[in-house]
C-alpha cells in the first residue's frame, strides 16, 4: 500500500511539473509488469493518456439496436479491451425538433459550409490570442471555456437550453449561431485592423530611428549647439560612407567656395556611414549639395525645430500608449469572444450530428453519440470498433473500396456505417 501510494504521488508530480508527452511516463510504468498491480498500472495509464490535452476529437454516432445503456457498456469494453489508450466521452445531445425530411436535406447542405466558416473563426480567434500573449510577453495559458478548459467543455458538453431552446426549429438554431458567429468575426477584423493600423505607424517610426544614416530619422542625433543658422550661414548635414570619411575631410572646405574652415563634426556613425555637419554661406547652399553628390556624399535635408521635435516625441508617446491599450483590450476580447464561439461551434456540432444521424438512421430518433479522440495509430482500430457496434447488413456497401468510397452526409473524406466527423481544436 505504501509503495502504491508513492508512486501515485511521484506521478502526479511528474505530471504536474514536467510537461512531457505520454511515451516517457511508460518508461516507468513497464518495469511494475511482474509486480501485482494491473489494477495500479492501469490507473498509472490513465493519469498518463489525460495529462497532455488531445486536440483532435471525433464526434460519432452510432445507431441503437436494444438501449444506449447496453450500446454505451459495449463500446466502453470494446474500447478499454482493444485501444486502452483511446479517451471515451458521452456527447449528450437533447431531443432536437426534427422537423421535416425535405427540410433536413435542405439544412444538410448548409451544415459543412457553416462548419468550415464556425471553425475558421475559432482558430482565428486561437491565432490571435497566441499573437498578442507572445507580443506582450504573456506566458500562453490553456484556454477556458465557461471556466473549463476547452477539452473539458466538449468531452463534458451540456445543451444551453436558455440560449437555443431545443423547440426551435433546427434552421433557426443553426442560422442563430451562423449569425452570432459572423458578427464576431466582423468586430474581430475592425479591431484586428484599428491594432495593426497603430502597429505599423509604430513600426514606420521605429524603421525611420534605427534604420541607416541615409534614411533614419536625425532627430534625435542632432543637437541644437550643433545647428548654426543666421541670415548668411547655414549648417548642412552630411552622410558620408565610412570608407570615404578622410576623403571627406580633406575635401570639403574646397568643395565650394564660401565653406567654414573647420566647421566639419563627427555626430553620428553606423556599419555603413558617418554623420557630419558642414556649416557654409547661405547662398552657397545648392552648389554644395551639388558638388557633395559628385563626390559621393548625401547631403540631407533637416531642420531643428524644438516645437517638431516636441510634437513627434509626444506623438511617439502618444502611438505605444495606444498601442498597449489597444492591444490588451483586443487581448481581453479575443479571450471572451473564444469562449462564445467555442460554445456556438460545439452546439452547432450537436444540430449537425443529430441532422445527420436522423437522415442516416431514420425516425424515431434512436443512435448514441460520443466522443473519441484516438491516437494516429489506433485510428484504424477503433474505426473497426465502431463499424462492428453499429449492426448494420448493409456496412459492406459503406466499405466498398474497389468502387470508390462514398461521401458520407456530413462531406467527411471517408464514408462509415455510422455518422462522423473530426473536431480540430488548434
């Protein structure tokens, strides 16, 4: 007993701590196959499957024969016997308003078209979040779902019967959250624009500050003590290549004419250039220029001014207040929309599996749904599982692979005796 409780804790700790995936944990677990502990080895297992979040669920149906109850224990033992590894849920599905069969067919259509645009808007939101916690710094958290993490909300799902009243025609269910859905991606591409739009006056900026000396912006490298302007003299700013900086001083007092002696400084240099002034009469100013370009010098255009200086400081200010401001509240948002697109995608998941599972099954309506999320390689497996639960005399026309596989209602790629589709979390 006090070994079992020892080891109940250490894995527990490791898996609290270190975030490894399932493999490393068996390490551990398969030298306990001579000790008397199947029972412990098997609960070691389940700790193990649990600790990293699946992403990639399939919600099934299957069709019921006597009762759920007895259909339910069958899989359950079918599973745990043949892909122990494979985590096996209850999707809880109220009893939908059925409506009519033409009006079934005709929402049958619709269903994968809204699914693909209700799913896109959901990783788009996921996206985002992921964007702007790494750009804030914000150590990624596992989303939350009405408080439960979002594994957690669908393999626990529960109808909103307050939110979409299960008397409610399907169509007007499933045009609700259609709606609601696109009204969210609406807000999320203006405030995703208003964002960037910030973001890329910041980054022009920040371009024009920390590119070159040929293009950056010189004001906050040059001094007022270092600018001489009168009605006769005026000081120019020069980028010279580093390569040609001798050049430049022994050149330019010779450049033209009415050059000050000496008036050349060093204020600035980079990998590429150096900074100087050169101060000169006024009306000398546009031959200089001239005769500095034939030399290879840019002669740059600039004008101190402490009231523009002061302007662009307090508009710099003014751009990453905004900045931070825009991007939190978007970050908020984006935290608080996931969650309601999340739980209109789940609930529209349900509408369409009951739609689909009516249509394959036929009235009453009579079929189990859950939710599996098989590991790559034992797909093949618990596909097998459930095609030998559903019972049907005419699965071998589902299999057929010689004449082609047939599409199955949802548009899954592959077509089963039973109703299917996989869920993408990220």
């Amino acid at each position: 007993m006090i070994f079992e409780l020892f080891l109940f804790v250490f894995l527990r700790l490791v898996k609290t701590f270190i975030r490894f995936p399932t493999f490393p944990y068996l390490i551990f677990i398969l030298p306990l196959a001579h000790l008397r502990l199947l029972n412990i080895r098997s609960f070691i297992l389940q700790i193990c499957i649990t600790t990293t979040m699946a992403t990639r669920y399939w919600i099934v149906s299957l069709p019921v024969q006597s009762s759920p109850t007895s259909l339910w224990s069958r899989l359950q033992e079918s599973i745990s016997k043949n892909s122990f590894d494979t985590p096996l849920y209850r999707f809880n599905i109220p009893n939908l308003r059925v409506g009519t069969l033409d009006s079934l067919l005709a929402l049958s259509d619709d269903l994968l078209k809204s699914n693909a645009f209700i799913e896109g808007c959901s990783h788009k939101i996921r996206r985002q979040i992921e964007d702007l916690e790494k750009a804030s710094g914000i150590l990624a958290s596992s989303l939350t779902v009405d408080g439960v993490p979002v594994d957690s909300y669908l393999t626990k799902f529960v109808w909103d019967e307050a939110k979409y009243p299960t008397m409610s025609p399907l169509k007007e269910i499933v045009d609700g959250i259609h709606a609601q859905v696109a009204k969210i991606d609406d807000d999320l591409k203006v405030r995703i624009a208003e964002y960037n739009n910030v973001r890329s006056q910041l980054n022009a900026i920040n371009r024009k500050q920390t590119g070159s000396l040929a293009v950056r912006d010189l004001s906050n490298l040059v001094k007022p003590e270092d600018i001489v302007s009168s009605e006769h003299l005026v000081t120019l700013i020069a980028v010279v290549p580093k390569y040609s900086q001798k050049d430049w001083l022994s050149c330019y007092e010779t450049l033209t004419t009415y050059v000050v002696p000496r008036s050349s400084k060093n204020l600035h240099e980079d990998n590429e250039y150096a900074l100087y002034t050169v101060t000169l009469f006024n009306r000398d100013a546009d031959n200089f220029r001239i005769k500095a370009r034939e030399r290879g010098f840019q002669i740059r255009d600039f004008e101190y001014n402490s009231e523009t200086q002061e302007s662009r400081k307090q508009e710099l200010e003014k751009l990453m207040q905004d900045q931070e401001s825009l991007k939190s509240s978007l970050l908020q948002w984006c935290y608080t929309s996931y969650g309601e697109v999340f739980t209109s995608w789940m609930h529209f998941c349900a509408v369409r599996l009951f739609a689909e599972s009516i249509l394959r099954y036929g009235l009453p309506p009579s079929f189990l749904s859950v939710v599996l999320s098989p590991s790559v390689k034992s797909e093949k497996k618990v596909r097998t599982i459930l095609e030998s639960l559903c019972g049907n005399s005419n699965s071998t026309f589902w299999k057929t692979e010689d004449e082609g596989s047939l599409a199955g209602l949802g548009g899954e790629a592959d077509a089963h005796p039973y109703v299917s589709f996989t869920i993408n979390l990220i």
